[in-house]
C-alpha cells in the first residue's frame, strides 16, 4: 500500500539551530522509516514560530526570512545527501518520477502564510523555494487572517482582502491553500473563492468538532464543503484534537478512528487523508513514528474499510489534489 502524509514538523528544530538528519534520527519522521511503512511521499512543513519560544530557549528571534532559510537549506541539504533515498516534488510528475525510482517525495510546505510578507512577490519568492502548500495562518493573526479561536467573534473573522488575493493567486500558480489552524470565517473565504477558481484546497492536520469541541477541528459543514471541492482531510493525531476531551494528553488509535468513521459518514471517503503532525505533537502517543501508521491502517481494515477505500485514503485521494493544483 502507498502512503502520503500532508503534514510533519520534522524541519522545526533547524530554526533552533540544531542538526537534523532526514535519513535516521531520534525524531518520529525519517526517510527510513518513511520507506519501511511504504510512504511514497511526505509533506515537510516549515512553521514560523513567535519570539517567545525562541526567548524560552535563550535565543533572539531571527527574522522569517532567516528562519525560512534554515529550514529549508537543512531540507535541500538532505535531499542532496540522501539523493538515492528522497528527492523533491513540486507537482504530479515529479512524485510519479520519484516513485518509478524507489525514492520517497518531498514536498515543502509553509506553516503561516506571514513569510508572504504582504506582496505578490514574496508568494512568487516562497513558489522559487519549492514551496507548493502554504497553511494560510498557523496561531496568530498575520498578513492574510486570523487563527481559530476558541472566541465566537475572533472565530467569525474572515480573511482580510489580501489574503483574498493571495488565495486566487496561489490558485494561479499552482500552490495548495491549507485551511488547518484558520478562522471558521476565513475558511468560508477558502471555500468561495476556490469554488470560483474550481480548485480544491485542504486542512493538512485537522479532525472533526462534532466528536471533539476544538476549535481547530472542522464541523460537519467544513468537512461537506472541503469533500465538494474535491479536496482532502488530513487527520490529526494529536490529543487535544480526537480526545473526547480537549485537554488530554494521549492519542490513542481509538479515537483516530472514531474521527475517520465520522468524517467518512459525513464527507465520504475521498475527502479522506493522512496528516499526522508527527513532530509536532507532545504526549502519550500510541502512534509516535511513522512507521507505526500501518497500525491504524490495519485497524481501519478491521472495521470495515474496504481496500479500495484504504487506497483512497493514504494515496489516491492526495494523488488527485496533487494533479488538480500542483503545475
């Protein structure tokens, strides 16, 4: 079975200035191990982080543009090392060239559309860098809109007109808008304007709010909307997110397939995809590498998946937003 994950954090702790090894580290995601589980492709993200954390860590915070840099020079550096193992995707054709090589995809991807810096031309830069999905906020209010909130009123806000225009353009050019972390009103926004440019979009890392009340999850109009668009749902394994409650601190494959059952019920299985977070996500975690996913694949099978639904869900249903966005 082939597999795609739309989301990890793997690349995060370059900005930090530590040495990261894509091949084999002590992380949960590696070239390695992505092989072992049978991924064909996985989605690297590259988070812009606030000026607290790096304070936390003794740290000044360097400017987006530098930590960009850190993160995906650590990206590319691995590529080339580890060219026999992994290589870049940037679209449909470079992933099924990968494939017919026996190397795993890379996509990079940008969590907080704030590297944007508010122009056309540093989306076009961000395009230059490989970059072919952009999560349009991570948890603050940025250049194009507003996080969720767990605050009716900062929940409703939607994108601000720029990044109305930043949507189409990445329609345009062929860039996948992500909806995990947005405002409920900028989601509306998405939708809109992605059903104008008859594009699909996705949420990378998200679950359903029918099952847990967070207010990164998506409701059960989210979910229908993101399935008429043709795009896809990664879900998430973190805690807080699948956990009856939203505080909790494990991740159990129980609760993963409560939400894969409800967002099929609801969406149907070709909204259906991975997005595991791994990297990203602390805690009790009964899948806490990738080569531990096949274990909820075989769960999922237990309970009734069929094996064409399966393959909808870890390739086929990625396969076609990759052809439907990516130029």
């Amino acid at each position: 079975m082939k597999m795609i994950d739309m989301h990890c954090d793997t690349l995060l702790g370059t900005g930090y200035g530590e040495e990261i090894d894509l091949y084999e580290n002590n992380k949960a995601v590696d070239f390695k191990r992505l092989k072992a589980a049978g991924f064909t492709a996985q989605f690297y993200a590259m988070c812009l982080m606030p000026e607290e954390s790096f304070l936390a860590k003794g740290m000044k915070k360097p400017s987006d543009a530098d930590f960009m840099d850190a993160l995906s020079g650590c990206f590319y550096k691995n590529l080339e090392k580890y060219s026999d193992y992994a290589a870049f995707a940037g679209n449909l054709d470079d992933m099924l060239r990968n494939e017919k090589e026996g190397k795993i995809s890379c996509f990079l991807t940008a969590e907080d559309g704030n590297g944007i810096n508010g122009t056309l031309a540093g989306l076009e830069k961000m395009y230059k860098m490989g970059i072919r999905l952009i999560s349009i906020t991570w948890n603050h209010e940025n250049c194009l809109g507003y996080p969720n909130s767990f605050d009716p009123e900062k929940m409703a806000l939607p994108l601000k007109p720029f990044g109305c225009e930043m949507i189409d353009a990445m329609n345009r050019m062929g860039i996948i808008a992500d909806v995990s972390h947005l405002s409920d009103g900028g989601f509306w926004d998405v939708v809109r304007i992605c059903k104008e440019n008859h594009k699909p979009f996705v949420a990378s890392h998200s679950d359903c709010r029918a099952l847990t009340p967070h207010s990164r999850n998506l409701t059960d109009e989210m979910i229908r909307a993101i399935a008429e668009c043709g795009g896809a749902i990664g879900v998430n394994f973190s805690a807080g997110f699948i956990s009856p409650d939203i505080h909790s601190h494990t991740s159990r494959i129980d609760d993963m397939v409560r939400h894969m059952k409800h967002m099929y019920q609801v969406g149907g299985i070709e909204c259906m995809a991975l997005g595991g977070d791994l990297d990203g996500i602390r805690g009790d975690l009964e899948i806490d590498s990738v080569d531990k996913v096949p274990l909820l694949i075989d769960r999922l099978h237990k309970e009734g998946f069929t094996s064409s639904e399966l393959d909808k869900l870890t390739y086929d249903n990625m396969y076609r937003v990759i052809r439907d966005t990516m130029k």
